[in-house]
C-alpha cells in the first residue's frame, strides 16, 4: 500500500528565510511520482513542483526545490527567500501504480512572519 | 489556463437530502476526480472517472455516488446527506496518460458543505 507522511502540522519562517517542509513515503511501485500543491486561505489548490522516481535531478521552480532522496523515501519542499503570499497549507502527494492517483498527506501549515 | 468550476462555493443541506455536487473543466481533459477535505486528515479520494460513463471507487466511496454523462462535467452525488459528510469537497482533472509532472491535477475552488 502506498503512503504518505508529513510530520510537521505547523511551520513558522521570518520572511525572507528558506524554510524546509517535510514530506515521507512508502509505496513498492518502482516507478512513481512526487507533487507539492500549496493551498492558500482562499481554498484553491495550486500546483508547485512535481518530482519523478527516475528523474536524475532535483526537481526546481523558481522558489521551490525539491530535496529528493530516493534511499530514504523522502522529498522535502524547500522555499527560498519566503514571502508574505507563502502563508498557506501545503500538500504533498504521491502518484503510482497501473491509475496513478494521488495520495495525499495531512498537509503542513506554513506562516510567514513579517 | 485549465479551469474547473465548481457550481457552488458554499451549500447548506438538511440530514436526508439528496445534494448534487457539480464540476465542470474547459479543457478536455479525460480523468476526473473528487476529494473530500477535512482538518488534520487532508484529501481523500472519493470517485475518480477516466472517461464518460466510467466511473471507479476510492478510498471513501460509501454514501456517495457520481454521474459522468458528457466528458466535461462530473457529478457528486449524496443519497442521503448525513452530518458526517460536512466536508470540503474538491474536484480535479487531468490528462490521460497516467501522472506526471506534465499532467499534474488541476483544482476547482471547493465547495464548503454544511449538512444539518
């Protein structure tokens, strides 16, 4: 079975600061895929970055990087230079199998502090 | 831009109601989806559809349904609207082809269900 884990509920960053969200993984597919979406008070889900099990690279969008590390099932978001607009919940996901539906963790609340 | 819409923002319903949730997406994509959110628990998946007049179960399928009639649009549908279905719900789309970062879901803005 597949899962995903985030342990932190909440983070606080000066703004400015990088910040590090913590995102774990189990699944036994070998090929899969890992998202981060970012879902401001206003509800809508907005997508970030995605990391693929292959890709030989870490995944990279402007602010957002992702930390991947195959061995220990992990791909943390890492923001940097965070914003005031950061303030949000964010979610990763994990995609596999024959459907390839995404599984979400619990999310991490992020607020800049100013 | 992907765009789905979600034909309302906030509802409130009584305990026994039958309640349509509807969602609609503009850009042909095949796969449709629909999650519920609650605190501390994040999205689950409810229905997913890969194609008009599929429709599969997911991980919290029980006291719902769906209805996929035209590729464009996916229905939630609650028998029997009980208190615990209080929710969030969300609706996605995506390509097909399975996942990837090319084909990541694109989100409605939810609708906030508040059931009496």
């Amino acid at each position: 079975a597949q899962k995903i884990t985030q342990t932190q509920p909440g983070m606080f960053v000066q703004e400015k600061e990088a910040v590090t969200l913590d995102c774990t993984y189990d699944t036994s597919d070998p090929s899969y895929g890992l998202f981060w979406y970012k879902q401001p008070s206003s509800g809508e889900m907005i997508f970030l970055i995605y990391q693929g099990s292959y890709d030989q690279q870490n995944a990279t969008e402007g602010r957002y990087s992702l930390n991947f590390q195959k061995a220990r099932k992990s791909a943390n978001l890492v923001i940097s230079a965070s914003q005031l607009g950061d303030s949000a919940m964010y979610f990763c996901a994990l995609a596999g199998g024959s459907q390839g539906n995404l599984i979400f963790g619990k999310g991490t609340k992020l607020s800049v502090k100013p | 831009d992907v765009k789905v819409t979600q034909s309302s923002r906030y509802l409130v319903k009584r305990t026994g109601e039958k309640v349509f949730l509807e969602c609609v997406q503009d850009m042909d994509h095949e796969n449709m989806f629909w999650y519920r959110q609650d605190p501390g628990l994040g999205l689950r998946l409810i229905y997913f559809s890969y194609d008009v007049k599929m429709k599969e179960k997911g991980d919290i399928p029980e006291g719902y349904s769906v209805s996929r009639e035209k590729k464009e649009r996916f229905s939630l549908i609650l028998e029997s609207a009980s208190t615990n279905q209080t929710s969030m719900y969300l609706c996605a789309s995506r390509l097909a082809g399975g996942w990837g970062g090319n084909s990541p879901l694109h989100f409605g803005n939810g609708t906030r269900l508040t059931v009496t």
